[in-house]
C-alpha cells in the first residue's frame, strides 16, 4: 500500500482507503454498545460540551485466540485536555484500572480505545500513538450518535486499525477501517434483553413493575396479533373485488387457520368470563379477610401480654368485653 490509497477528503493522510490486510476476526459483544451508550448519555447530561467537541474516551477489553478478537467489556477513561485538540492520556490511571480489573477478568486484555464522532480526527490519530505504547496492535471503536438522526439503517459503529505508510514522501501513523460482527451469547441476550425494555412504572422494583411488563408485553402482542388479522382481512377483499389475483395456496392456508383458531360466542364469553371475574373477587375478598382476623389476633395477643394480670393470675389468657372490663376466665 502506498500514498496513493490515502483519501482526499478532510481526513487526508488519517484514514486509508485500502482494505485491511491484517486478517483479524473482530467481534464486538452488546455490553460494549451498552457501555458506550451509558457513557455518552451520562456525558451529555452532565457536560455537553464535551459530547459536542467529541470528547468522550475508553478503553476497550477482549480476549484474543489467534487473530481472532472478543470485545468483552469496556470502561471509561478520564483525559486531560492541554489547549484545542492536545489529549493527554492518563496512561497511570490505565495501568491501575488494569491491574485491578486483570483480578476479576483474567482472560481480558487492553485492546484498543473509543470515542464519538463521524470520522477519525489528527487529534484521534495523536492520541491513538499514545495508546500504542500500552499495546502496539490497538484498536480504535469510533461511534457516531448522530448517524440514526436521519433515518439510516446501518450501525453507527467503525472499527479502524492503525499502520504505518507513506504520506508526502515521509513515514506516518494512518487509520484503516476493519471489519467486524457483533456477537452475542446465550446469556447475554437474556441481560441485552432485559436492559433494553423500559421501565414503565416509577418504581425500579416489586410486584407492580413486573405486572405493568408483564401486561405490557400482552398488550403488544394482542396488537400485533390484530395486525395481522387486519391483513388478512384486506387480503381477501382484494382478492374478492379483484384488485389482487387469486391465490388458492393462500386462501386455503387461511382457512386452516381460522378452523384452528377458536370461534369466540359473546354470550359463552361473558358468562364465562363473568364466572372467573368473580371467583377472582371472591379471592382477593377471603385474602382480605384472613389479613384483617390476622391482624386482630396480634393485636389480641399483644393486649394479654401486657395486660396478662397480676400476682397469681398472671399467667391466665384476659378477656376483653364490650366496655372495657376484664373477665378472668378462671372464675367462669
């Protein structure tokens, strides 16, 4: 590869237009996404002018086998800004982190950095030399928020490699797009799962946010469902006023399915579902009814515990009356 496949564009002599040769299998797992995201939202409420000058920085963690690459985990770096486009990085604290996470994720490895913005940048390039003295093969994640804004359907996720080539007749440092997939395991697609529903109650726990998700996930169901109904539906209109050729393949298909479906009656339905409603009422009401003769039994026997008598009837059950007056049993 020479000077001559470097782009012409406002990233000249950053990004090569050459296809990567290193044959890397790159994967990148969704808690990295995941982290990413966190990370910008937290950034772009607390100083948005960082998310505007496309500072926002971390590190990334993967586990290697030959030249395939596992992007794991990640975390965010804390970066020093000396003037404009001057980026330090705080090489001591990456070290520290590190170590401390090499304890608890010993298969993970310091793999490369991410950042924000549409293309690499001379102050992304600057720094990425600086990442290259902690492992002289990293890679650089670039997301771009902004690249769903209007409507466009592909990841907002880059993958660059860095080589060293020749610009201008001299030896530099340039950015290489790579490929990669997103990869995703059994149990995090669980974890990915349950992330991304949203909360539709204020309370992050108990019994009612799990009803609300759990009616929720029926209510989409039920709407999808009537979807679908609803095609069909207009389907055999179509067909019928001939605005669409007859499929007998597809008209039988759809009378198999509506044998197999259940044929609703409104009268079986209300009496049927008037029975369990209030067998459900009745339920709820013995509930309530244990709870309160449970309440007052504590309550009783916490009245006899303190007012248990004195002297040789101590030890005797009190009785309580309507006005107030104790009984001893004994003398019944």
């Amino acid at each position: 590869m020479s000077a001559m496949d470097i782009s012409e564009d406002p990233t000249t002599s950053i990004v090569s237009n050459a296809a990567s040769s290193s044959g890397l299998s790159i994967s990148v797992h969704p808690l990295v996404l995941l982290n990413i995201s966190d990370h910008y939202t937290r950034t772009k409420l607390q100083t948005p002018a960082a998310i505007d000058n496309g500072r926002m920085y971390g590190a990334l963690l993967a586990s290697q086998s030959g030249r395939d690459i596992d992007i794991i985990n990640s975390f965010d770096l804390p970066l020093s800004v000396n003037g404009k486009d001057n980026v330090q990085l705080d090489k001591k604290f990456l070290l520290y982190k590190l170590e401390q996470l090499k304890q608890v994720f010993p298969t993970l490895d310091f793999m490369g950095w991410y950042s924000l913005g549409p293309k690499p940048t001379e102050s992304d390039l600057k720094l990425h030399e600086q990442f290259l003295q902690v492992n002289d093969s990293a890679l650089f994640l670039q997301m771009d928020p902004n690249a769903l804004s209007g409507g466009e359907r592909e990841f907002p996720i880059d993958i660059y490699e860095s080589i060293i080539d020749m610009v201008d007749e001299r030896t530099r440092l340039v950015f290489i797009k790579s490929t990669y997939k997103v990869e995703t395991g059994e149990a995090e697609c669980i974890a990915v799962d349950h992330v991304a529903k949203p909360s539709s109650s204020s309370h992050d726990t108990g019994l009612g946010n799990t009803l609300i998700a759990h009616l929720t996930t029926q209510r989409n169901a039920i709407a999808m469902l009537n979807s679908r109904i609803q095609f069909l539906q207009q389907y055999l209109q179509d067909t019928k006023s001939g605005v669409v050729p007859v499929d007998h393949d597809i008209i039988r298909q759809i009378s198999s399915l509506c044998r197999r479906s259940p044929v609703l009656e409104k009268k079986a339905f209300d009496e049927q579902f008037s029975t369990e409603y209030n067998d459900v009422l009745l339920v709820a009401y013995l509930a309530s009814i244990t709870k309160g003769l449970n309440t007052v039994n504590d309550l009783v026997d916490k009245f006899n515990l303190v007012n248990g008598g004195n002297g040789t009837n101590q030890n005797k059950p009190i009785s309580v009356t309507r006005k107030g007056r104790r009984i001893n049993p004994s003398r019944n």
